[in-house]
C-alpha cells in the first residue's frame, strides 16, 4: 500500500488470508421459484442491506458458499459486499470469500474500505467486471489479531446504530404512507360532499376553486447565469421537499420575464407537471422563477392550508388520479388543464389542523433521524479511515455518539 504500515501491520493480499472462489451458474432447467433446493444468488440484484434475498433456487451447484462467506461482486458493479445466510449456490456474478488468517468481522469492514481498488481494474476491463486473479491480489492492511477484533468490534457498533436509524425512517415513512393512503377519501367526482360517513363535512372540490391561483411556468427555462436569482426546476422538487442541490440562477431582466404572471412566494406550493410529474413541496422563502414544466399553486386560506394541500397532492386518492390524467404512465405529463382540475379533497377546518399536526410531525421525525443517519454514515466513513489504515490506534478511536 501507498502508505507506511503502523508497527505490527503488514500489507497483505486477499488470497493471503482467505479462500477465494469465484461462481458459476447452473444450468437454468436445474433451477426453480418453487424453494426447491439451495438458494442460488446470481449477482448483487439479490443483495440486501447485509444478506442477499432468494428469488430462485438450484438442485445442483457448481459453486457454492457457505454460511457466513463473504459475497462479493464481481460484476458491475464491482465491490458490492453481502453475507451468506446460509449454504447457497452462486452465480457468474458473485465470488465468495471466507476467511482463513484474519477475523471475519474485520475482514467485512476492511474489505468495505479496500474494494474501491477494484473499481479501477474492473473498469479497465471490457465487461467492467474482474476475474479470480484481481480479488487475489487486493491488498489489506492487516494489524495484529486482537487489534482486528477491536476494530471490527468498533465499525460494528456504528453499523448497528446505522441499521438501527435506517429501521426508524422506514417505518416512519410507512407510517406516514399509510396516513396519505387511508386519511383522505378515494373520490373522483367533484361535488359537494363524499358518500363516505368516515369522511363527513369533507367535500372534494377542483383545485382551481381552492386556490387564489394555479400559475405555470414559460414553455422553457430562462437563460442560466453564474449568479442572480434562483431558477426551480423540477430536479429540486423531491418526495414532499425542496432541494437546494443543483440549484440554477438568471439575470435579473429574465427573472421579471418568467414570473411576469405572478411571483412565487413562501407558502405556495411547487408542482411538477413531467419528468417526473405530480412532485410538489412548500416554497421556500427567496425570490425565485419557474423553470420549464413547473407550476406554483397559491392556497386561499378560508379553504385550505398551504400544508393541508401541499398533504392533499400527496395523497393516495389524489396520486390515483394523477396517474390517470398522465396516460395511466408514470413518466407521462399532465397539462395545466389537468392540474387545475384535479379533485381535491378538502376536510373541515379542524380536520385539516390534526391531519397537517401528524403530518407535519412525521416529517420532522423524518428529518431528524436522516440527518441523525447522515451523521452516522460520516462518522464511519471517518472511522474507517482512522482506523484500518492505523492512522488512528483503536486505543484512542471510539466511535462519535450522534447527537
């Protein structure tokens, strides 16, 4: 390796420390669906967060790997790593590592931090995959066998913190699915009320006649400068959000163009008419144009809230039928027609104040733990660095509590 080993380290390759073999796939009659025999694992598409989910099955195994191997993939894209659950058949697309002179758990993490090695040589490759000689001579930096089991012991608590944070934001994103999904009435029709006793004093109403207006962009983006005022277009309107990434900018002449029939403010609600269609999240509060396919929607407050609709676009009622207008497509459009007359369902005033309330505190939950993730992914990224290159001794890296 490029660096000098700490004392008691050694740079070592793969084959060194472990039994390597690489997988063939059996013939495709000796496979099935029906859990008929081993689990066969062809590439990284079966892979999972840390094991690899069955989808087929084979009677007979050319390769196999046994439980605890470490898989990884040998085709693009190369490095991905998983665990096996059990014994398993393995495919073209995956090779099996166990582990032979170094801890198992350590020999995870730091072929986590080594793996990028193989990107370089797989790309060079007319496949962009490597063979059996590529993943024998990755190099590892390998210390002492107590020092491994301190490392391991340390990446593994972060990984379990980690995992422990994504099972959180999944089953707040559930929840939150299942409230758009159950808590607004499936009604197509516009009218005065629904027919639904669980949805009393609710009514479903056209989206033009709930808003102050329902404004579209020009039929193109304004001309990009460095710098000036901002330009939304539909890449910043994400899964309920705004995304200040990728952000583009105009002059000042174009900006007063653009928003010549009416200025975004806070509080409106951006839309995306295609690529994708039917994204919408608050404004945020600057000055700012509509890039091509995007609208803005202006709630009247003596009908709904800005929250309320901004929850109401994303409801299951309201998605289904979006999805009709485009075609029955998801990467259809909607017109501005479409969008103006999308039913909406509106709840009385103090139903929308509890609706938006839950809401609106599952998303900050949301928030909270990926920011929470986002830290934890850093500081193993961190660790990882620090400590299997021994640039840091285990001795004095210990893993950062999020706060």
């Amino acid at each position: 390796m490029s660096r000098e080993m700490p004392e008691g380290w050694r740079a070592v390759s793969l084959s060194d420390v472990a039994d390597l073999s690489l997988g063939q796939s059996p013939n495709s009659s000796e496979t099935n669906e029906q859990g008929i025999g081993l689990p066969f694992f062809q590439g990284n598409g079966e892979f999972g967060e840390r094991y690899p989910i069955p989808r087929r099955w084979a009677l007979n195994g050319p390769r196999l790997a046994e439980e605890g191997d470490i898989l990884i993939s040998v085709r693009a894209p190369v490095g991905e790593l998983n665990v096996a659950p059990f014994r398993c058949v393995i495919g073209r697309g995956l090779g099996a590592i166990r582990a032979r002179k170094v801890d198992t758990s350590f020999l995870w993490h730091a072929l986590h931090f080594s793996a990028p090695q193989l990107h370089s040589v797989s790309q060079g490759s007319t496949f962009d995959a490597i063979n059996r000689g590529d993943l024998s001579k990755l190099t590892l930096p390998l210390p002492p066998l107590q020092e491994q089991r301190r490392i391991a012991e340390i990446l593994s608590s972060v990984d379990e913190a980690i995992a422990a944070t994504r099972a959180v934001i999944e089953q707040t994103r559930k929840v939150r699915s299942e409230i758009l999904s159950t808590s607004f009435p499936e009604h197509r029709a516009v009218g005065r009320s629904t027919t639904d006793d669980t949805f009393k004093g609710w009514s479903v109403e056209p989206a033009s006649s709930i808003c102050e207006s329902i404004i579209d962009c020009k039929n193109r983006t304004p001309p990009v400068t460095e710098n000036g005022y901002a330009v939304v277009r539909t890449p910043n309107v994400r899964n309920g959000r705004f995304r200040y990434d990728g952000l583009q900018f105009t002059d000042k002449h174009s900006f007063q163009e653009w928003t010549a029939k009416g200025v975004p403010r806070a509080g409106d609600i951006l839309f995306t008419r295609e690529a994708p269609y039917g994204e919408v999240c608050m404004a945020p509060a600057m000055a700012f144009c509509l890039g091509q396919r995007m609208m803005f929607m202006r709630p009247d407050p003596s009908r709904v809230s800005s929250d309320f609709l901004l929850y109401a676009l994303q409801s299951g009622s309201v998605k289904q039928e979006m999805f009709r207008r485009a075609g029955g497509s998801t990467v259809g459009h909607l017109r501005v027609g479409d969008v103006r007359a999308l039913p909406i369902p509106v709840a009385p005033r103090e139903v929308q104040l509890r609706l938006t309330s839950t809401l609106r505190s599952l998303d900050e939950a949301l928030h909270r733990n990926e920011k929470t993730l986002s830290r934890l992914e850093d500081c193993k990224s961190a660790l990882m660095s620090d400590v299997l290159t021994g640039r840091k001794r285990v001795t004095d890296a210990l893993p950062m509590a999020a706060e």
